[in-house]
DNA sequence: TGCATTAAGTCAACTCGCTTGACTTAATTA
DNA sequence: TAATTAAGTCAAGCGAGTTGACTTAATGCA
C-alpha cells in the first residue's frame, strides 16, 4: 500500500494486460456457463469471433480448456462447444486452526484431489511448521500420482487461519498469540517454493462458497462462517474485500452493545467456542464432531438453549451485515455438523425486517451453505487459483504478479 | 446484472480500454500529486516516457492538462511539470432534500463555480421537477458566464437524495415515499440532455471527502454522514460501493439491538430528525441552522443531553464499522453547524476499542469531515466527474459507457 | 433432390497503442 | 572544458484485437 516512492498512482497498462484480462473473462465464462462455443463467447465478451478464437486456440494449447463434440442446433454450422479442463491448473490449501491442521490439493475446478489432516502444537509454531511442510509434501506428492504435471502446474498455496492479524501484541486466548508472530508465510514459502498467501478463515469458507457452492456466479454475498470464533467472508463487487489491513470481516470482536451488561463480543455467544464452553465440552476432543451431532439429534436442552441464544445474536448479525452491504444474499457456513448449522438457520429465523426484505428477490435472505469441515482448506486452495485466473482489476496492470 | 442473454460473462477489452485505463491514470496521478513531470508519471505508472508523453499530449490537446515552467532540480535537462486543467470538465450536482434542493456545478478539481438552492414541495414531484429543472438551467447559465466551454465539457448531471431506494412501496415519513415513485432519472435526463447517475446523501458525502475532503487519495474509509437521516458513504479499494442494489451504508434502519425496549433504528436516535423531535423544532423553519447553532454555543441542557446519547449510539457505530470493514479512517460529516458535529465528535471519545486500535496507525481512527450544507450537491457532481476520470474497472471494459 | 438461408469459424490485411533503443537537449559537477 | 546525469524525442517494431470477405456445414422450403 505504501510506496517507497513518494508519488502515488496506479500503475498503467498495455496489450499484454488486455490480453490477461481477455483470457481472465474466457476463463470465468466457461466455468460459470459450462460450456461455451467460441461464437458463444464472442457475444458474450463483445470481443470479435477472431479475438475470441485465437485466445481459445492459447488456451486450448496451455491445456486450461479442450473441445466437446460439435453439437448440431437449427441451421448453421454446428458449434464446437469448450470447457475448462480440471487438470490445467492446482493449488494447494492450508487450513491452521487451534488444534488441527488441514492440508488440500485442488484441480482448476475446485475439485478436491487430495488431503491430509494432522494434529498441531497450539503454542510452539516452529515445530507446527515442520508439521506443516511434512503435510504439503504428502499432498503435494499424491497429487503428483494423479496428474504427472501437476507440479508444474501449481499455481501457489493459499493459507487460512484464524484472524484477525497485525494487531497490537496481545495473550488474548481466543487468538493464536505465538502463531501471529512466528514468520509463518516466509517460512511456508521457502519451504515449499510457493507463492503463498493468507487469508482468514471467514474469507476462505467466502472464498469456497464462491468457487463450488452458494455464492458461485454471485457479485454481493456475505458468507458468516460460525467456527470457532465468529467472521465474515466478504464477496463485494464479485472480489473478496479484505479491508485496510486484511482484517475486513472479523465480526467475532463486534461487541453486541454500545456499553453495560450487554456488551459482550459476538464471538463470545455465537462460536462453536462458546458452544463448547457452554456444555462443557474439551474441543480438543477427537470425536467432538460426534458429540456435537449427538446432542443436536437427541434435542438436548443445554445445546437447545445455546442455539436459542446464538440464533438471537446471529440473526441481528445478519440484520446488521445486510443493512450495511445490501447483499445479494447472506450465507451461514459453520465447522459444526449439518444438524447443529441447519437448527441454527431454522431458529433464526423469522429474519429481522431490514432493506434485503424487498420485492422482486432472486435468492434468499439466508441460506445454509456448507458445513464439510474441509471446506475452509479448500476455499484457502481457492485462492491462488483466483488471483491466477479470475478477472480482477489488479490482473491488467503493468505490476501484477499473477500468471495465467 | 441481469443480461438478457442467459450466458453470463464479463466483457472483454482491447487496446481502446488500454488507452482508456491508461488517460485515467494519468489524470488520477495528477490528482493526487499536484503537478508531475512526463518522467514522473513513466516511473509512477511504469509506462514508458513514450507511451506517457503521446498521452500527456493527447490530454493538452484535449484541454485536461497544462504545461508549467520548467524546473531544475540538479543535473540533467529541466522538467517540465504538468497539471491539471479545473476548465478541463464540468458537471453538475443535484441534492435533493425534504424541504430544500440544491444544485451546484463544479470543475475538474471539484471547485464549485456555481450554485442555487430552492424549496420544494414535499409531495409533489411533478411541480418539484420543474422547480428542480429551473434550477439547474440557472446553474449552467452562470456557468456557461464563467467559461465559454462549459456546455461542452458538461460531463453529467449528478442527483443525491435520501435512500433508500426500491423497496416495498412504504408511506414511512423517514423517506419520501411519493419521491420514491416518481421517474424522475428520466425526467431530468430528457429535460437536461444530461447523463444522469444516482446516488443516496451519505455516498455523495464520500464522493465529496474523497475528491476534496479528508478521504482525498485514502482507498479504505467510511464516511458517516448525520443529516436528516443518517447514512454511511463507503470507500473500498478506492471506489465507492453501492452494494448489491445500491443501498449499501444506508445504516439508518439498523437495529440498536436484536430485541426488546432498545431495539430502535439508528436514525431515531442519531440523525437530525430525532435532534429536532427531542427539541420540539421545525425543520421547515429558516433558521434551523442558527438556532442549532445557538443551542449548542449556549450548551442547553437538552441539546446536550441529545448529543451524548447520539454520541453513545455513534461511537458503537464506528466501533461496528471498524470491526467489518477494517478502514483506515472514519469521517464523520453533517448537515448540522459544525459547531455541533465537533461536539458530537468530541462526545464520542473515548472511542470503543476495535481492531482499527492498531500500532502504526497514519490516520485518526475517526475525523471530523466537512459539516458544510453544500457537500452534498458537491459530491452528486463529483460523481460524473469520477466515472469520466478515475480509474476504475468498468472503464477498461468494451461495455463501458463513460467518456474521458 | 436441390437451392436458399443461417450460423460457426477461418484467413489475411489492417490499425492502434505501447515498447525498444538510439539520439538530442540541457542541466550539474569535476 | 569535458564527463555525467536526466528529460524528453524519433522512428521502427510488435502484439493483440478488428475488419470484411470467405469457407464450411447444417436446416428448411420448394
């Protein structure tokens, strides 16, 4: 953000930069139609068939898209439909959380072709890393038994943790205190020789539901991601918004009242942490999953009351976020099981009245998006496939790093 | 959004939408920086000093830009700086309020050459149209006294007004429901032969900060706005957001709390009206202003009394804004003497803690803003001017309407 | 059966805007 | 006075989308 040099302006561009972008647009037209002829696109570009053709024969011969069978349909000649081929490019994710770690490879579609969990010292990082690095290579080396080039064609690692980051030194416990100093990107980046980027866990799950589940092909979605601390993914303007400092969207530190009794942060009544605490639960368990689902299908009356309650503060949360954005849609996406999630939708409901409740609605208000506990792992992959192939603004200018 | 055509896509680009981006930054780069050399603006952009000194002449020949005198600033040949021409662009804001309209026009840098303000009737549009079109005719005929051009370089006509917009049909007497349904985009367009682009109050705020305000060249601020409502005007990677139906920031219907006796929109304890409701005046009457003024010079009990509790809801406000949007800074504006708006500043500090209580920090977590009544008016012109001029995304795509 | 119609896709020449590298101009410094 | 440094220009080059004519291959109608 801050140049060395004094000036400040946005970088400038040239045909190399509209050629990314044209490609980018190429690239995002045929994972959101499926299948597009080159006629197909050129409409849909308003590029010229001949401009549309020859970055169809690039990209035909970069292998990131191949031909179907010529579908007949009326007169005319037949059109030759393209798709994205999954195997042109990977990407590995990193999912670090308190006491877990979760390590996936994903195709260009989102697809997860590998994975790998491991347990992680809470406080010593730089054992964690070892741990780490061990987990990327088994990844890294299973996916290379499925696809021979995949090595080649991985385009970068994308690491979620829980946020927020930067701030003030702090022993607060719901943070990971010896992880946000360790120089874990640096580290992960010589490790693996990545490009290697970070994003928070909220972001991440955004970032998933946007390449594979509900926000795909949507401009305004705020996706709430309940784990163990509380935060918000931002899609704006079909770009994630990551705020000032990166740390846009950790809602888990909004206090629920401007002072007195009430003003408790989010994260303290609606997390799976409160949750735990709430019932007594060790989330270091290895089958709280189990325990968790057990006591949603059973209707026991402490994780009912406890639904109650964070439905309550949630459903005020959506109120908040959906007056502020004006999204299309919001989704909740919890590290919980589909039960416990899906009863937290219900009980949310009826919604507050706010400027989402208009005419004319294309899609709802609130909807349950996922609940696979991968899910943030692979919105972390997501993201080096993103800024290498999705058309951003960033892409066309003279300094972006990106490849595609 | 919606295409007629199923095939969803973005455009595609070409060496116009090079050139395009390219201009744009240049003006921007000027802009921000006062006055540049030809190799200024190569390093700045990372152009080429060729590809920068054919733009540079286009943009002299095209009246945007001017050559000053030569500098010398150690060896080599002098420098010769180049800035902006105000005369270079012309457009014209509308604000429209509930007993008040006002229409300014202004120049490149923002500087408001002309301006005129009139009553309207509440309740109807129709007659307030042509009230509203009389206005701006005046407002173009001084102009056009100014500069001889002016009619040429009129880039568009911009309208801020109370939102939010297109929701159910409602008779709340918050908005101006009869207003709300009038057509009035396409009067104006047809009575002006103007471009004609709309925006609520609080973003015309931002508009107005960001071009010759606080937030000029800060690419992540929010910008709180109490007039009659109360608004938020967002800034996000450098432009403003609208959300997914243009009524991001309108925070004035925001819940002060989930449920229960506290649960109160934001703007009956934050916003003029509910000032003027606690005090028993007439916001009809003309001297609103100085009685406000008065009132809060003589610290009347019951003024203060209304600034604390507005300053009690506005600091949870900021801490809300902080903690989802991570922006660099918070401006508070208002259509209140400023008198009143630093009060209410003050009254707000000690501020929440929130993540925006970072080290390092450039920016004050919250500032005051401008409290001038014509802002308004200045960020609805300042609107057209920064879709003709700045560097934005839509601009490089084949689609893009704006000219520069 | 045969020909007009329609649409996909290609060919080759063109244009536009940035790039390249050498060159000119004009100042400072030794 | 000569070397050095930096701004800015010149002219050829190149890459990517555009243009308009052409080819290919279906359908539909007589």
């Amino acid at each position: 953000m801050d140049d060395i040099s004094p000036i400040r302006a946005k970088s400038g561009t040239n045909q190399e930069g509209t050629s990314a972008h044209n490609r980018r647009v190429m690239i995002e037209a045929l994972r959101l139609n499926g299948a597009l002829s080159r006629a197909d696109l050129a409409r849909a570009t308003q590029l010229t068939k001949q401009a549309v053709s020859n970055i169809i024969e690039d990209l035909e011969s970069d292998g990131l898209v191949v031909a179907l069978d010529a579908v007949r349909k009326g007169r005319g000649q037949p059109s030759t439909p393209y798709r994205l081929v999954p195997e042109g490019a990977f990407a590995i994710g990193l999912h670090i959380d308190r006491h877990l770690t979760r390590a996936v490879a994903v195709d260009l579609m989102g697809s997860v072709l590998a994975r790998a969990e491991a347990n992680l010292p809470f406080d010593e990082p730089s054992k964690g890393v070892e741990i780490i690095l061990e987990l990327i290579a088994g990844v890294r080396r299973d996916l290379a038994g499925i696809s021979a080039q995949s090595e080649k064609r991985l385009v970068g690692l994308g690491v979620a943790m829980p946020g927020p980051f930067g701030l003030k030194d702090s022993d607060d416990k719901w943070m990971m205190p010896a992880w946000q100093k360790f120089p874990l990107l640096e580290t992960l980046a010589k490790g693996t020789g990545l490009n290697v980027g970070l994003q928070n866990d909220a972001a991440a799950c955004a970032t998933a539901e946007r390449i594979v589940g509900a926000a795909h092909g949507v401009d305004h979605a705020v996706c709430l991601y309940v784990g163990y601390g509380i935060g918000a993914g931002l899609i704006l303007n079909g770009e994630l918004y990551s705020g000032g400092h990166g740390n846009a969207g950790e809602i888990g530190m909004a206090l629920l009242a401007p002072a007195g009794p009430g003003s408790t942060p989010l994260e303290h009544r609606a997390s799976l942490a409160s949750l735990y605490q709430h019932l007594g639960l060790n989330p270091a368990d290895s089958d709280i999953y189990e325990q968790m689902n057990a006591l949603v299908l059973a209707e026991d009356t402490k994780m009912m009351a406890w639904i109650d309650g964070a439905a309550h503060d949630l459903r005020w949360s959506v109120h908040l976020i959906e007056t502020i954005f004006d999204p299309q849609t919001v989704i909740l996406t919890s590290g919980a099981p589909e039960a416990l999630a899906r009863r937290l939708v219900e009980a949310m409901h009826p919604l507050l009245p706010s400027i989402a409740d208009r005419p004319g609605r294309m899609l709802p208000r609130l909807q349950l998006g996922t609940t696979d506990p991968w899910s943030i792992a692979l919105g972390a992959a997501a993201a080096p496939i993103s800024r290498a192939f999705d058309p951003l603004f960033s892409a066309i200018l003279k300094t972006s790093p990106g490849a595609a």
